[in-house]
C-alpha cells in the first residue's frame, strides 16, 4: 500500500505550493480581469469580457514593442550564447566548472542592481562615453539611454545565462566520437557542425529560446531603468494599472492578454520547429 502511494507523496509538497501560488492566483487574477469599478467603491463582478478588447486596442503599441524586443534579445543571446557554450563544452577541459560558475556569477548580484549598473555605464558623461566625446569620437549629443539600443542591451545581458546553460548541456551530451566519425568519413568542419553537432544541440537552443523569451517580453526592469517614454513595455503598463492608477481588471485583463499571446507564439515556434525532433534529438 505505502509503494502505490509513495510517488504521489513525493509529488504532493511540489502540488500543493503550484496550485497555492500559481493555480490560486491565476484564478482569482482571471475574477478581477472581468469586473468593474474602482478602489473607493470596489469593484463587482460583472463578467465584462470588454476589458481584454479595450486592453488590447489601447495598449496595442506596447505590446508589439515587447514582442520586438523580446525577439531582438533572443536572438542577440543565441548568437552570444552558442560560441560561448560551444567553447565551455569543447574546449573547456577541467575548467569548464570555473567557467560555468563566472557564467552565473552575475546572479550573486540583484536583478535590478546589475541593470542599475548598466545606467551608470551607458550614462552620457559614464566612464564609456565620456572619454569617448572627450577626444571626439563621439558627438556631444550622443546618448544610448532612453533608446531601444540600451533597452534591447539591458535585456539581452541580464538573459543570457539562461541560453548558455541550455545550450552548453545540449552540446555537452555530443559524443565527441561522432564528430571523429564524420572527418574519417571525409566531411569537414562546416558540415560536421551544420550537419551534427547544431541538430543535436538543438534541444538546448529550444529550452534557452523559452527561457529567454518568456521573461524578456514580459519585462519592465529594464525599460524602466535604461528606456524612456518611447521605449515603454506592456509589462510597465501592468505594473502602472496595478501599482499607479489602482485599476486592477485592466491590470489582470493585460496580464492575462500577454499570457496567451505569448503560450500561441510558443505554440507556433515549437510547431515550425519540430518538437517532436527536437525531443528526439534530445533522447539520443
């Protein structure tokens, strides 16, 4: 009797905090995301499915700028990601530990403390710029903060861990045999990449591309740090509906709108791609 029920025992600790911290909330978020009213008279419950429309309609700008600047940042992370995790994976030897800890080593600081940093760098008279106008490589009324430039740069650094670790655990399981196996067969560098190692790594760019996506486009750190009015995410309209104008059915209205937008682009990108490939790849 105690083995039939040991697996659920061993899954019920994980359950109960899922469905008290994520299922609980979801729920009560999709009540108000349907009702009216305000915080002095409170709000009712009147199923008005207009909230998402409005939500959508108005902040239409905002949340195709998140989309735009969740797909720069990831690709910006894949491409600095891959080399990296390729040379930890291939050339790495008994260090590739160290490397993977300075990999990780700028979650020891605070999310919002690493962007923090980025503003002093990026800042018009910082130790980067400032030399830089001194001796008139750059205009004096060059700037990066307050651009997409600095947004899509504060993104793409405060990820990108979260492609390399993916990627260099996909590409650690390659059987370096493989790759022999393919020069004795005459093929050479390019085609053993395009051909092997890059299919079988695949899983690993297809977890980074989730974790990397899912966060950027919901972000409001870093456009409000490094962005100004012109580079507003629908992730500070949220935070402004929730925390400013006390407006919570269009809060949670937002909220849920950028969920399912973005579980239907997940769905797209994992269609167009294959999972069931990926997977495949993964289990070999």
């Amino acid at each position: 009797m105690r083995r039939k029920f040991a697996p659920y025992l061993l899954i019920l600790p994980g359950g109960l905090w899922l469905v008290i911290f994520l299922v609980v909330p979801l729920v009560f978020m999709a009540s108000v995301s349907t009702q009216e009213g305000d915080v002095v008279n409170g709000f009712v419950q009147t199923f008005r499915l207009a909230n998402f429309t409005d939500a959508l309609v108005e902040y239409k700008t905002q949340f195709l700028r998140s989309a735009a600047y969740g797909l720069a940042g990831t690709a910006l992370t894949i491409a600095l990601a891959y080399p990296v995790a390729y040379w930890i994976a291939f050339k790495g030897g008994a260090r590739k530990s160290t490397y993977l800890l300075l990999v990780l080593l700028p979650f020891f600081v605070s999310f919002v403390l690493r962007t923090v940093s980025w503003k002093f760098l990026l800042a018009d008279d910082g130790i980067l710029l400032q030399p830089l106008k001194d001796v008139g490589l750059l205009s004096a009324d060059f700037h990066v903060l307050q651009t997409t430039v600095a947004v899509v740069g504060g993104l793409t650094y405060n990820y990108l861990p979260f492609m390399i670790l993916p990627i260099y655990v996909a590409l650690e399981r390659v059987d370096p045999r493989v790759i022999e196996a393919s020069y004795d067969l005459y093929s050479n560098r390019r085609d053993a990449f395009t051909k092997i190692v890059l299919p079988l790594s695949l899983p690993g760019v297809f977890a980074g591309v989730l974790m990397t996506f899912v966060p950027m486009t919901s972000d409001y750190v870093n456009a409000s740090i490094l962005g100004g009015p012109a580079n507003t995410m629908i992730g500070n309209i949220i935070q402004t509906e929730y925390l400013v104008n006390n407006d919570y059915p269009a809060g949670a209205a937002l909220s849920f709108t950028l969920m399912a937008a973005m579980l239907i682009g997940i769905f797209v990108y994992a269609k167009s791609l294959g999972t069931e490939n990926v997977l495949e790849a993964a289990a070999r």
